[in-house]
C-alpha cells in the first residue's frame, strides 16, 4: 500500500508498505511485512516459502534496493529482513547482476536457489550480469551468492556501511565468480538459461548446466550446451576450470552483403566539462583500421581528403544525476551487430556511409537542488555532438567534416532538430523520425522532465526548436507514423514544424506513414522510409560534394519508385505546395 497519499512530492519516511493478509473466522488481518523508503518495484518469493526477495526504487535519486525476508514460520507473520544490495541504477559498473529465476513445480516464477542440506540454513543464489559493463566494454558474468539465514547481519548496520566506505553494492552474503565471457579470445557470450531436470527451482550439486550463446563481430550468435563446475572447499565456493560445451546451433550469417565492416569503439571528451564519453564507429567494407596506431601517429594515419568517408551520426540523448555514469562504456567491440531496418542505421554502411552508432549524449544533473539537467540541455548536447564528430573527422581523420548526417528516433528527432538550429553548421542534414518539436504541446513533463510549462516556461521555450527556428537551418527530413499513439509526439508535432520550417525557407520534407504508429512495423512503411531516407542522404549529404552525381533522385522519381504509399509533403524552394499520392 503506498503511504504519503502515494504523491512523490509529499515528504514521507515510508513511502510504500509491503503487507499480507490474513483469515482468521470472518475477517482478514492485515499484517505488515516490510516499510520501503522508496517506491516498490517488485517481490518475489523463493519456492521452498521460506525466503523473499523485494526491491525498491526512487527514479529522481536513481537509488535501488534489494531486501531479503526470512520468514519464521509458514504463516508469514514474523519475518527478518536484510538489505541486500544498494546502488544506483545508473551506475553500470557496480552492477552485481540480477537474481536468476526459474519455473517452481507449480509453474509459478522463483529465483533459483540451491541448498546442499536442506537441515543447514544455508541458502545458494546466482546473479548473472548479461552486460558485464566495464572499463573494457561488456563482459557478462554469473555470480553465486552464499547466504547464511541462521546469522543475517543486522538491516540497520548493514544500511550505515555506505557511509563507512563500503563500496561492494551486495551487503549479505559470499560473492563468488563461477563463470564469465570469454573476452580475451575475442567472443562475447550470453547465458540465456540454466537447465535443471527435476522441475523445481530448487538445484543440487556442484555444477550447472546452462544454454549460452557465442558470437563475434563477423559471427551471429550461435547457441551451446556448457557445464559449469564449482566445489565447495572449506565451505567456501571455488570455480573449476574443467568446463566444456556442445554446440546445439549452426547459424549462417543472416546478410552477408555486410560482411567485411569493422567495428571499433571509441572514446573522448567533450570541451564544456570534460566528461569521458563514448561510441561505437563502424566503417564499410573496404576501411579497416587499427585505431590504437591512428591515435599515436595521426599524421600517417589520416586519410587523404578525397578519400574520406560521409560520416552518418545516430544518437538518442540521456539524463543521467553523475558524471561518472554518463561516461561509463555500454557496448562490447566483439559482439555482432544486427541490422534491423527500422532501428539500425547500419544498413548505411553499404552506401560507403561511416557510422557513429548510439554516441554518448549525457544530460547531466549539476547537483544543485535548485536546478535541473535540462537548463542546459541545449548546451550539452552540443558540446557531445561538437566532441564526437571532431573526434573522428579531426582527430582521426577518417570522415569528412562538410559531409556529416545526423539521424534519431522520438527523443531522438528532437536532438536532431536543435543539432540542426545551435550546432552552427556541423551537420549537412538531418532525418528526424516521430519526434516533438514544440514542448509547449506536452506542458506537463517529458522524458525526465517532471517541471510543468507553467514552472518553467523558460525552459520549455528554450528546449523547443520550434521556437529558435531560423533559415540557415540545414535540410531536414520529417517522418512520422499518421497515427502515433505516444503522447509525446501526436503526429501534429510534425505537421506543424513543417508548416514553420516552409514558412521561413528552410528545405525540408515531410512524410506521413498511413496507419503507423510510435514505431513504424509495416514491411511497406519501412521499405518506404529507407528510400526517402536514401534520397535525403545521396542530395544533401553524399552529392552536395560531387560524388556519385548519378544518384540524385529527383522527388518525381522517387514518387514513381516508391508506389502510393504515404502522404509526402515536399518543399525544395519556398511556396511549393504539398503533393498527397
């Protein structure tokens, strides 16, 4: 039950209750289980009744915890707790994993447990980590936790110890390593499984048998059998290196047309704070390079400038309330890349594109109560964009800097639009795709934005590219689902900043997917949405520079190509009238 009238805004010392009810004769006690600090997010009972795990969260402190409830007796009456893991969300690296869950006899949802006696109060939990982030990227991991119930420490020193110094984020129990991705031969792995034969939650033994998956950047995922065996010596878990696995699958590359890229992940800092951040570069077939022999001879290293790549940026900004989680690596170089029409803007690469895929736009809180990352929205995002692309056009010399593309989905859209109107010139065009021009029209939040119009108008306005629109603006593109369904991009955000970008001279286009919402899903809408988007990029970012001038589709043709299939709205010069087919 939720307790200060459920508002965020009221000051509580509780804000949740976790309880249970009771018959007894004609009525029903309701007896408290556990008061959380925090908003409830989810409770999960182990199979044997004994034991719970519940979590709670805040999202403006991005706090998280995990307690653990050992009842004494099966009518749940009496129960002990203790805190089992704190951290915040955000933080990627102090990410011990999460609890693993199997399907109890019954067929309910448990965490898988394992006890060698069950006489002893001994209890065996495994956290797996499907991410694994870290200084080297993604490493996944499985981790064991040994917790003994008859000596749980005390909830309220285990709640001070934060302040002692204490930086492991599990509080109770003995973590050990028993198993983790081969990073150092170049494979990135998965555990998708854990396989036990008798139906229960409720493991045995001293090893697991488990589904992982393999995969490369030149390799799909394919998919093993692999046993992991672990002792226990002195009561204590040790690993045991004799692990051995069986292939199950045989997965072919899925498109080998894109076979050949290289993949390299990249990092920088942006000038207005120095915070480190990062990204995953691809390049097409054909430009290979080893970026730590760029990075220490440049000048040999550089491509000549006839010779450059058009650099494709796709990103989707963030808020985060530390800087050091906003600089923090979320990608592995050996992992494979899937091409999704709709999501990646990795079928690019097959037009001799360079891309910059998911470049870290961090919105960072100031720590200052009285403000709010979003007052200086618009000059982080530049700074993060101005540091990526400088990066690698001057830096390493790769891409062309006149021939630089900036793309981005829903929030992403947005970014778009304000790169094109603040970032003086740094991108040749844009694709914006089902995005919110104007915040006036969302007056009460968005995103991470819990301020209402009404408290901070300023903000709003300043935020809103609709507003700081001006006719130097680079070429945009426009499209959006004719019924999108999320309330923060209503497709009038679209139809309107195409109405004020005709009415000022700035070359755009409009596109109107029928029937589509948030995400487009028809095979039609998205065949159609890469062609427009090829046509924008061959005239406004690939030929503006001479190159392969034979690709300059005029919109009559594409009309022609592309079959009655959307509501285009077409403005090359000021005055030109909207063409429905």
């Amino acid at each position: 039950e939720k307790w200060g009238d459920g508002n965020p805004n009221n000051n509580s010392k509780y804000r949740d209750c976790v309880c249970s009810l009771h018959e007894s004769d004609a009525f029903a006690t309701k007896v408290e289980m556990i008061r959380l600090q925090n908003r409830f997010a989810k409770m999960s009972f182990f199979e044997t009744g004994d034991l719970a795990v519940v979590s709670e969260k805040w999202w403006e402190t991005k706090l998280e915890r995990k307690w653990l409830l050992n009842f004494q007796g099966p009518d749940l009456l009496k129960a002990e707790k203790v805190l089992f893991s704190e951290r915040s969300y955000e933080d990627k690296y102090s990410d011990p994993g999460n609890i693993q869950y199997g399907y109890s006899q019954l067929g309910t949802k448990c965490p898988l447990q394992m006890r060698r006696d069950l006489g002893q109060q001994k209890v065996t939990i495994f956290l797996y980590n499907d991410e694994g982030a870290g200084e080297e990227g993604y490493v996944p991991f499985l981790n064991i936790v040994e917790i003994d119930l008859e000596n749980l420490n005390d909830s309220d020193r285990l709640a001070s110890e934060k302040s002692k110094g204490n930086t492991n984020t599990v509080k109770t129990g003995i973590v050990t390593q028993i198993w983790e991705s081969n990073h150092e031969a170049g494979k990135f792995e998965r555990i998708h499984a854990v396989l036990n034969n008798s139906g229960s939650t409720l493991l045995s033994g001293d090893s697991l048998r488990v589904i992982l998956s393999q995969e490369t950047p030149e390799e799909p995922p394919n998919y093993y059998l692999y046993d992991l065996n672990f002792l226990y010596v002195a009561g204590v878990v040790k690993k045991v290196s004799d692990e051995s696995a069986v292939r199950i699958t045989n997965f072919k590359h899925p498109y080998p047309a894109m076979k050949g890229y290289s993949k390299h992940i990249i990092k920088y800092k942006r000038p207005l704070d120095g915070v480190t951040l990062s990204s995953t570069l691809y390049l097409p077939k054909g430009y290979s390079f080893d970026l730590e022999n760029i990075q220490t001879d440049r000048k040999k290293s550089k491509l000549k400038k006839e010779k450059r790549l058009p650099l494709l940026f796709w990103a989707y900004p963030l808020q985060y309330n530390a800087a050091s989680a906003a600089g923090q690596l979320r990608d592995s170089p050996f992992r494979f890349s899937k091409v999704t029409p709709f999501k990646s803007p990795l079928v690019w690469l097959t037009l001799g594109f360079a891309v910059l895929d998911g470049p870290s736009m961090p919105i960072i809180a100031t720590g200052d109560k009285s403000s709010n990352a979003n007052d200086t929205y618009v000059e982080q995002l530049v700074s993060s964009a101005e540091a990526a692309v400088d990066y690698v056009c001057n830096g390493l010399g790769i891409c062309d800097s006149t021939r630089v593309a900036v793309g981005g989905h829903s929030y992403g859209a947005f970014m778009v639009a304000n790169l094109l109107i603040h970032s003086k010139n740094l991108f040749c065009c844009g694709i914006a795709r089902s995005g919110a021009y104007n915040r006036t029209m969302t007056p009460f939040g968005f995103q991470t934005e819990r301020r209402s119009f009404w408290k901070v108008p300023k903000i709003y306005t300043k935020m809103s590219p609709f507003f700081t629109l001006h006719k130097d603006m680079r070429p945009i593109l426009l499209i959006h689902g004719a019924e999108d369904e999320n309330r923060g991009t209503y497709t009038d955000q679209s139809v309107r900043m195409f109405a004020a970008l005709r009415s000022i001279g700035v070359v755009s286009r409009l596109v109107v997917l029928p029937y589509e919402g948030h995400r487009y899903r028809a095979r039609e809408s998205i065949m159609h949405c890469l062609a427009e988007t090829e046509f924008w990029l061959r005239k406004y970012c690939v030929d503006k520079r001479k190159y392969s001038t034979s690709y300059d589709v005029a919109p009559d043709e594409l009309r022609s190509a592309t079959a009655p299939i959307a509501t285009i709205a077409t403005h090359i010069q000021p005055g030109d009238s909207q063409v429905n087919l």
